[in-house]
C-alpha cells in the first residue's frame, strides 16, 4: 500500500456529494459565497474572463455609456447638437450616434455641440472614451500576452496489463507548433472514504510514475503508474478502481521558449473515467520522405486489447 501524504492543500474534509475538485480545464472546482468585492480586483476579474465574456462584457459597456450619455444629451436639448425634428426616437438615435462619435473620438463632422453645457459633457464623455479604449487596449495585450500552457490531456485514462502488473496510463501533447522544454508532471491521488466516525475523509498519495520528467516534449507523453505492491491501488480489482471515489490530480510545469519562462497546467481524471483493458493507438508517425507527422486526430483514439 502507498504511503500517505500531508493534504497538499484541498482539504481532507469530503462529502457523499462531493464532486472533482479539479475541472478538466485545470480550475478548481470551488464556488465562492459571500466574497467582498474590491476595485482593485477588478483588472483580475477581467484579465481571466473567457475572450467570448469579455467582448461581451465590452460591447454592453459601450452601450450602456453610450445610452447615458444620449440620455443626458436628450436632457439638456438636441438642439445643442442638432436641429430637432420633433421625433422623440429620431432625437435620440442622433443623440446615441453624437456620443458614439464623441466616445470614440471619431467626429464624422455632421453633428457637433453647439453650446457651453453640450461642449461641457461631450469633452468630459471624450475624456472617458479615451481612459476607456486605453484601459481596453491594456486589457487585450495583457490577455495575449499572459504567459498561459496549451497541454492537450488524453480524453480518456486506461487501465491495461504492463510489465507483469497493471498499469494506469493517459497521455498529453503541447497544443502549441513550440517546444516544451523539461517538462515535469506530478500526479497525487485523492481517494474519500468513511472513517470511524462516519464522516467522509480525503487520503492524499502521491503516484509513483514511469517518468516524472523529460528533456524535451516534440510529440505525445503517455504518463505511466505501474499499480505495484508500493502502489495505493494495488489491492483493488479493475471493478473496484472504476467504483471507487478517487480523483487523479495533475500539475505539469516546462519551460515555454514562446513566453520565455516556465509555466504550468492542472487537470484531472476520475477513476470512474477508467477504460479497463484499453491501449492508446500511437499518434505519431512518419510519412514518404521520412518526416515526423503529429496526427492531432489520433491523439485520443483508443483500441481495446484482446484477451
């Protein structure tokens, strides 16, 4: 039986109901309540939206500045920007357009404030357009340029004969045309079971793999567990390791040559995603003039073993 490590940080503390406590996209499966909010967080908050929430999240900014403003302009009279034409929607259209053009500092040259109080707002809301697009455009090179890991996890983890045991298996591959230079991995087990006093309780084991790291990564890595005696899955059967309540969890660090710096991705599988008695198909091969060809598209095939 393994030996049992310290809690490296998730809590030993479970529940019947408990889900994984890593995503497959590598984050922590947690939902925080009662969180105070602070301005400072805010450029945080951004820089880790998904790229789809962000323009969104920009898009209604925009028109929700630009619909005050029209408001304000409306407010203190069209005609210190443009003639009415005695439409209440048509006045607004053109006062929604007289703020576009002022937010972004566009000017087409059609529409332009005629008075103290209209040139008053328009040159703050101008003021603003500015801060707004620079903050943006800092937030979009920021998002680019944050150092971020592209590893392509195997959909499935395999359970198969291996060097005259059993051994669990999955594999990854850099999503990225670069390099990953000295890639390490570390795996830690995570199985909930009952203790005495009925409660649920997490035992932490860390998983003695066939390669823990390797120099360079141009292809895929199948990462290897021999369920041996100093294993803390060796005395479970393959019906047994697919029943029981454990979770693999996955760190992966290697030097980026695109960021210039080491970075690193989580993720994680469930025993419950087991496939007993189950082969990777070799992703790679080479072609008629004898180059390296990464096939993307095998990368998660599977092919069963025959007894």
């Amino acid at each position: 039986m393994g030996k049992k490590i310290k809690d490296p940080g998730f809590g030993a503390h479970s529940n019947k109901l408990a889900k994984r406590m890593i995503n497959s996209d590598g984050s922590f499966n947690m939902k925080h309540i009662n969180k105070p909010r602070k301005l400072l967080e805010t450029y945080h908050f951004l820089i880790n939206l998904s790229w789809l929430k962000f323009f969104a999240l920009a898009a209604l900014s925009f028109l929700v500045i630009n619909i005050c403003f029209a408001g304000i302009y409306i407010l203190i009279g069209i005609e210190e920007i443009v003639p009415s034409t005695g439409d209440d929607f048509r006045d607004f259209t053109k006062a929604f357009f007289f703020s576009s053009q002022t937010l972004t500092t566009l000017g087409y040259g059609a529409m332009s404030p005629n008075g103290i109080l209209s040139g008053t707002i328009s040159s703050f809301e101008a003021f603003i357009g500015l801060s707004m697009f620079s903050f943006l455009t800092g937030l979009i090179y920021g998002r680019f340029s944050k150092p971020r890991a592209s590893i392509r996890f195997s959909e499935n983890m395999v359970l198969r004969d291996f060097n005259h045991t059993r051994a669990l298996m999955f594999r990854l591959v850099n999503n990225r045309a670069s390099v990953m230079i000295k890639p390490k991995i570390k795996v830690t087990l995570s199985l909930t079971k009952l203790n005495n006093l009925g409660d649920y309780a997490r035992s932490f084991y860390t998983l003695q793999l066939e390669r823990e790291s390797i120099t360079y990564l141009p292809t895929t890595w199948t990462i290897v567990h021999e369920i041996n005696e100093d294993s803390p899955l060796f005395d479970y059967t393959k019906e047994e390791l697919k029943t029981h309540s454990g979770e693999l969890l996955i760190l992966i660090s290697y030097f980026d040559e695109s960021f210039n710096q080491e970075v690193h991705q989580m993720h994680s599988y469930e025993l419950k995603e087991i496939k007993v008695d189950y082969r990777f198909l070799q992703a790679y091969y080479y072609d008629e003039e004898g180059e390296m060809v990464m096939d993307h598209d095998l990368f998660d095939k599977i092919e069963a073993i025959k007894s």
